[in-house]
C-alpha cells in the first residue's frame, strides 16, 4: 500500500447517523484521523544473536576485501556477502534457527554496503521523517506524530560511519574540521548529519523522506488539510497564473503543497525549479531542475540559489518555482515575478501570511540594496498574490490554515484579505482538533482575472460554508 492509500485509509469517515444527517448537510465535517496509528512491525535480532552477528561481522571483515566489494555491481556485492555469512555461520556452528540466520544475513549486508540500523525505516512510506540522537536512540514521525523506536546503533563509531557512507556517495565529507552536512539519499530523502564537537552528546542525523506518491489537491481535501471549495479555488489560482507564497513551518507541509499546486500548472509551459536539495516532483516534460552546490574542501566553488535564480532569468521560463527563499535569493525572485514571469511558486517559513511578508521584507534587506522600507514593500505588494499559510497542529495533522490574497499598499502597510481560513473550536477526547474550514465572504480580486481566462466560479466558494465541488 502506497503512501497515498495508507493516509486516505488512515482519514475517518464522517458520521453518517440519522441524527447527524442534518447538521452534516449543513457543515461537511473534515475527516479526521482514527485515535490510533497502526503499529509499526519490523524485526529485530535479540541481544545475544547481536553478539553472534558482530562475531560473525568481524570474521567476514577479516576475509573480506572491502575495496573491491564496493566496485561490484549491488546484487554481486550482496549475494557475495550473503554467501560468506552463510559459510561462517556454518563452520563456526552458531546456533540459530533459520530465519535469524536470515536475520544476521541481512543486518550484516544493510551495514557493509546500506545505512545499517536505519534500513529498517526506509521502505515504509508512512515514516515521514527519522531522527537519530546519538547511537541509542531513534525517532520517526509518522503521520505527524514523534514515536520513539526500539533501533539503535552499536556505538558512535558505527553511526559515523552510516553518516560517512550517505555524504560520501553525493561528494561531501563530514570530519572534526567541516561537522555538519547536508545530503541526500538515492531516492531523495533530505539528510542533515552534525557530529562532535558541535553536537556534544554525539552524532546526530535526521532524513527527510522523500516520497514517490504525489499528494494531489483532492487527496489533501480528503485527508481533511483543505476544504473543496478551497481546492478549486487554489487549482485555479494557478491556472490564471497567480504568483503565490506558500508559508508554515518546519515540517508543515509547504513541500506537499508545492508540489500540488505544481499538478495544475498547464503541460504546455515550460518551467525551472531552484532548491537547495531537489525534493519537488512536477510531471511537465518542458522543465529544467536546478539545484544549489556547497563549497568544495578548499572552500570554493560554491554555487548559491541567488546565482540559480539570476540564471533562471536567462533560460527563457514562463514559471520559476523555487522550493524555499532563505536569503538574498528574495530580491531576484521579487524582480522575476515583477517582470514576466507570473504563476511562479515559493515558501517560506513563517507562522502568519503577515509574518511571510515581513520574512521576505527581511531577506530582500540582505542582498545588500539601500532601498527604502515602503520601496521593498512596494515590490511584495506587486509581485505576490496570494499568500497559503499551512500548519501542523497538536494532532499531527497539516492543515492550510489561511488563505490571503494580497490587495495593495496603503501607506505604508501591505493590506490583505483573508479569503478562506480554518476556524478551530477545541479538541476532542481523543486529542483532535475539532474545526472547519470556512469561507470569509469576501470576493477576491483576482476572481475577476479568471473570468477574463475563461474560468468561470461559483460566487458561494466564497460566500457559502456548504459549496463543494470536488
């Protein structure tokens, strides 16, 4: 079951009593997720078949030449090692039943040539994110909740070596003079590892998985993170090529949401995505995927995302999508969206559409421009449209929390204009958040520009808490 299934599952039916059939007609419930994950199953080897596999471990590092096993294509390297495993449990008479022999087999493979411990982890697609705090202890996100897991490393040595492995592969180091790095895995899960002497109490790696499923607007719709009539209304804001802020937190859901407003951008434009670690997935065949470089060991050859961004400009785009503006990169993105380039897409974080605004007010400030504030705030007020504000909430579930079109300035202030927000109420017995996503009644501006294009929408999505359209 893929990663999709398993959240559209995982969602709860409404209530569909006769008691209930009224007020459900009048206010659609959100789904809302069952009290309990399912639990997660793996197994592990018992302390005393730990000590038979390090025993065994070690034998095969003895006999092994571990320089020519790296060179070998993964199925020989790992029917090679298994074959040898297999031999030393024999000769050595170690007694195990058959399935831990299997066990030690593939414990033995996963720390040679895969991430050790952490294999485990990395082939269940509703493990969001995996948090390791030194060597004895291991924490998922799952369905946006933190649980502790039962997987831990040998020692700091053994985890520095896993953290070694995943740099090595993508052309960094991590040592005592450059201990932090970012990566990524083969299939593009984010990885930040940070050993001592910055971390004081050992290494520490955390992986942003990166997931095949893409999460469509309608499947966040049933998962409850939007309403429908919000839905439609955000497909077709890219549609009429809105630019659009989407803002939030760490772990809120701006990548997801990114990349569903992606689906709705028409196949026949052609786009450039800027990211510090390539996590976007858009299905156009006319893109061109652009990602940031550190600096070498010399500390040269950085290539940061405002060059990325300047050289966008030059590659004849119709949209630029850039995965997060940190920095100086504001400025150019700003100019982009001001000269041509409409329906580009970006996030940032920040915990208000206001606060998003003052953010990007900030980073314009680093470029080093001697602009005037109300100049800066001129150029936000023209450039972006609409701000998204996403958040992760007590019960693990990322909802858009507000929806804001950006009207103009008055002085010196940007005003705004809320169009949809979630209106929350409390929580339940079980520790869900009980709310709903609402209209504000206020007809936006740019409702007018998709009349213009030809896409023609109801005036209750944004006036009548019952429309629903998906």
């Amino acid at each position: 079951m893929n990663l999709k299934s398993r959240l559209l599952n995982y969602a709860e039916k409404p209530d569909k009593s006769p008691a209930n059939l009224e007020r459900a007609s009048a206010f659609p419930p959100a789904p809302v997720e069952t009290p309990t994950n399912p639990p997660l199953i793996f197994e592990l080897l018992s302390p005393k078949d730990m000590e038979y596999k390090e025993k065994i471990h070690q034998k095969l590092l003895d006999m092994l030449d571990l320089s020519l096993i790296v060179k070998m294509a993964d199925a020989d390297a790992r029917r090679q090692i298994s074959e040898i495993t297999r031999r030393i449990i024999d000769e050595e008479a170690i007694p195990v039943i058959a399935r831990t022999r299997q066990l030690i087999v593939n414990e033995i493979i996963n720390d040679i040539l895969g991430l050790g411990p952490l294999e485990h982890l990395l082939y269940d697609p509703t493990i969001a994110d995996i948090l390791v705090n030194g060597h004895g202890s291991v924490y998922i996100e799952r369905f946006g909740i933190l649980e502790k897991t039962p997987i831990t490393f040998r020692d700091d040595a053994h985890l520095l070596k896993i953290i070694d492995r995943i740099v090595t592969q993508v052309g960094r180091r991590i040592d005592e003079s450059s201990p932090l790095v970012d990566a990524r895995l083969k299939d593009g899960s984010r990885v930040n590892a940070i050993i001592p002497p910055l971390a004081i109490d050992g290494p520490s790696l955390s992986i942003r998985r990166f997931t095949q499923d893409k999460m469509q607007l309608q499947d966040m719709v049933s998962i409850g993170s939007v309403s429908a009539a919000m839905a439609e209304v955000l497909a077709n804001m890219v549609r009429v090529r809105l630019n659009i802020l989407v803002s939030g937190g760490t772990g809120s859901g701006k990548t997801t949401m990114l990349n569903a407003l992606s689906n709705n951008i028409p196949k026949v434009e052609r786009i450039v995505t800027i990211e510090d670690s390539a996590e976007l997935q858009i299905h156009i065949d006319n893109l061109v995927r652009l990602e940031t470089r550190p600096s070498n060991i010399e500390g040269k050859g950085e290539v940061n995302q405002r060059e990325l961004v300047k050289n966008s400009l030059r590659m004849r785009p119709d949209r630029i999508v850039i995965g997060e503006v940190r920095g100086q990169e504001a400025f150019d993105m700003l100019q982009a969206m001001n000269t041509g380039h409409d329906g580009s897409l970006t996030t940032v974080h920040a915990n208000t559409p206001r606060d998003a605004l003052s953010r990007v007010e900030n980073m314009v400030n680093m470029a080093g421009f001697d602009l005037p504030l109300k100049t800066i705030r001129s150029q936000i007020a023209s450039a972006i449209n609409v701000v998204v504000q996403l958040e992760r909430m007590e019960d693990g579930r990322r909802r858009v929390v507000s929806v804001c079109e950006i009207n103009s300035m008055e002085g010196d202030m940007i005003t705004m204009s809320e169009i949809f927000r979630f209106e929350r109420k409390g929580i339940d017995e079980h520790g869900r958040i009980i709310g709903q996503h609402i209209s504000t009644g206020i007809v936006p501006r740019f409702h007018e520009r998709m009349k213009q294009r030809g896409i023609h929408i109801d005036l209750n999505v944004y006036t009548d808490q019952t429309y629903s359209t998906l």
